[in-house]
C-alpha cells in the first residue's frame, strides 16, 4: 500500500468521486465544507454533484484519459454508486490512490449472486436464495424458494428487474422474459419490519454505526425512514452488530449501507448492502453529530470517525418526481419551509419524472410518532 494510505489526507487536498448523482453532490457539499476540492467523474453534463465540484470530468466510467487525471491530482478517490466500473476503481488503486471502497467490495455489491453467497459464507443470515446462473439452475426442486423473488443479478435497484413468482413454471417464465440472465431467485419471508444500517469503517479497523432506520417503501422506492426504529433494541443492536461484522469480513474501507428484513419473531436476514452512502442515510444530514457523507470523507482520507450520534427522533421522506406537477411545476415548498422543525434538501436535477428521486426532506421532533405524522401531514399540501 502506497504511503498516501497510511498518512491522514487534510483539506486542501483534491478528492475523487466516480458518480455525479445526489448522493455525490452530498459528497461533495461535505468535502467542500471541510476545505477539501473536489473532482467529480460522471459522463452526465447536468450532474446535480458538478454544481459543487472544482472539476468535472464529463467522460466514462472507463474513459482513460479521465481516470489518468484522477490518479494524478486526486489524493483518494470514492464512489457514490454501485454500478460504476470496478476495473476502473482497481486501476486507480493500482496507481498508488487510495481507493475506498475497493473495486473488489464494489464488484461482490453489484452481483447479487456473489454478494448473497459472501454474506451467507461470512456466517450471516439471509433470505433463502438460488443462484441462477441459467435456465438449468431451475430445473430441480424449487419449492424451499417458493414463494419466491426472481431477482437479476445485476444492475437492479429500487425494484427494478424484480418478479413475484409463486411457482416453479412462474420462476421459468420469468427467467425466460429476462433473456435466462443469471439471477437470483430469493424465498418470500413474512416481515415485520424493514430497516437498514449504516456503517463506517477506517483502514485502522475503526468500525461505528449510525442509529437504525426503519424503511417503509412504496412500489420498490424509500418512501419513508424513521429513526430511531421501532424495534426492540436488542433487534437494533443485532443488526448493527451484524452490519459492522460484514464490514470487517470484506475488508470494507468507508460508507456503506445493510438492509435487513426483521422477520416475525425477532429474527433478522440481511436482505442486501449498497458500497455507500444510502437513501435511509440521509436523515443523518441533520439528525446526527455526522453525517454519513462526512464519515464519507473521513473514512477515505484517513481519518476517525465522528461521532454518529443522534441529536433527535427524525423523519426522512422522498420527494420523486410524481410530487411536481404539469411540465415541472415547483411542489409548494411554503408549508414545509415554514415549519422550523423541517429540513428541505433538493438534487438540483433539472427533470422532474414519475419515480425519480429529486430530493428529500427531514423532520425531528420530541419523538419518531410526532416526527412521522408531522412529515405526512407536510407531504399532503405538497
């Protein structure tokens, strides 16, 4: 390992991000505010993460001449997404750039098949899954993942490239619509709760964790996070405990995020991780003494973490584009920007489209009941 990884990386240095989305521009803003510069990959020209960048690369993910710029002028270098190219992350560590996380983390988070396989074998409950890597794969006895989600091993989020099946025909006519892909087919459990943690870990082995956040979902997108969960804690502990587990078993360096289904009975499954900052992350921005996108840098540059603790219950709520009205009306931002208890946060995306994540908004209050009907009631005048 380069000597750039050992030593703590201090503002003014210049970092990297491969992704230019929300979640950068989040980045972005904490970096910036921190005295650190930053240089933004994204091929998108309106990459809602450029209005806060000293630089913009608008190339590829594999474009060359743009990742030699980062491995010369980047001190340390992150993503905001999976689906960024993994071979281009371990090309730039090869470089001699710190690269958190590392393109091998990266590469297990954006196979379903391999990121389901490393959890199990690390000792972690899961979902009862197959591995369906062709049409064969299907032909044995499917009843123990029946009934069942068929789920693409790549390139799916937010309920995209997902289908409920009940039966085995069901589960080969699925597969067969998504062109025999590899996939993975997953045992439908009956859930209580859905809730996620995020954690951080440092190249010293420093692991914490922020509070869990219970996810309410609408059609496959967040709709809701509350926090603190309302779960047992000896749950909330066993799901931080078991988050911070998997981030030491992959050598994880950085943010990243655990979902896990919390089953009738108490018992929890990790249902997936993202190599990130996350969507139910994002009530941390004013609800904790740091926010996961300071942990973000913190964590790639080398140095402790702050501390994750949270001020108050909060509410966090989506806003996707169904909320704008007729060719990109404005939602009416008067209601919820008069209460002195709620934080509006926008993408600077220029589109507005039916399920597309344009921003959010957090609520905190005396307790996560009046955080919540507060924060429904807001999102009804939008």
């Amino acid at each position: 390992m380069s000597n750039k990884a050992t030593t703590p990386i201090l503002p003014p240095a210049m970092l990297g991000i491969l992704g230019g989305g929300q979640l950068g521009r989040m980045f972005a803003t904490a970096a910036k505010t921190m005295g650190y510069r930053v240089t933004v990959l994204d091929p998108d020209q309106h990459a809602p993460a450029a209005d806060f960048a000293d630089v913009h690369l608008c190339k590829s993910f594999t474009d060359p001449a743009a990742l030699q710029y980062m491995a010369e002028h980047c001190a340390a270098i992150t993503t905001e997404f999976e689906n960024v190219n993994a071979d281009s992350m371990r090309w730039l560590a090869a470089q001699g750039v710190p690269v958190s996380p590392s393109g091998d983390c990266v590469a297990i988070a954006q196979d379903r098949i391999a990121e389901k396989t490393f959890i199990r074998d690390a000792g972690l409950d899961t979902a009862p899954f197959l591995a369906v890597k062709n049409a064969a794969s299907l032909e044995g006895d499917l009843a123990p993942y029946l009934p069942g989600i068929l789920k693409t091993a790549r390139l799916g989020y937010d309920g995209k490239g997902q289908v409920r099946v009940k039966t085995a025909e069901e589960a080969r006519f699925a597969h067969a619509e998504m062109k025999h892909q590899p996939c993975v087919l997953e045992k439908m459990l009956p859930l209580a709760a859905e809730v996620s943690v995020i954690v951080t870990r440092t190249r010293a082995n420093e692991v914490v964790s922020f509070p869990v956040a219970e996810n309410e979902h609408v059609d496959g997108i967040l709709d809701v996070s509350i926090v603190p969960a309302r779960v047992k804690p000896e749950v909330a502990e066993r799901a931080r405990a078991m988050a911070m587990t998997l981030a030491e078993k992959l050598d994880y360096i950085g943010v990243m995020a655990v979902e896990f289904f919390v089953l009738e009975g108490d018992a929890l499954v990790i249902n997936e991780m993202a190599p990130r900052p996350h969507n139910s992350g994002h009530y941390t921005l004013d609800a904790t003494l740091t926010s996961q996108f300071e942990q973000q840098v913190r964590a790639m540059c080398g140095l402790y973490p702050g501390k994750p603790d949270l001020l108050q219950p909060t509410v966090m709520v989506n806003l996707l584009g169904d909320v704008w009205g007729e060719e990109g009306a404005e939602p009416r931002w008067d209601v919820l920007l008069t209460a002195p208890n709620a934080k509006l946060h926008l993408y600077g995306k220029k589109m507005a489209r039916p399920g597309r994540k344009m921003g959010h908004y957090n609520v905190l209050a005396a307790t996560a009941e009046d955080a919540l009907e507060q924060a429904r009631a807001i999102k009804e005048t939008l």
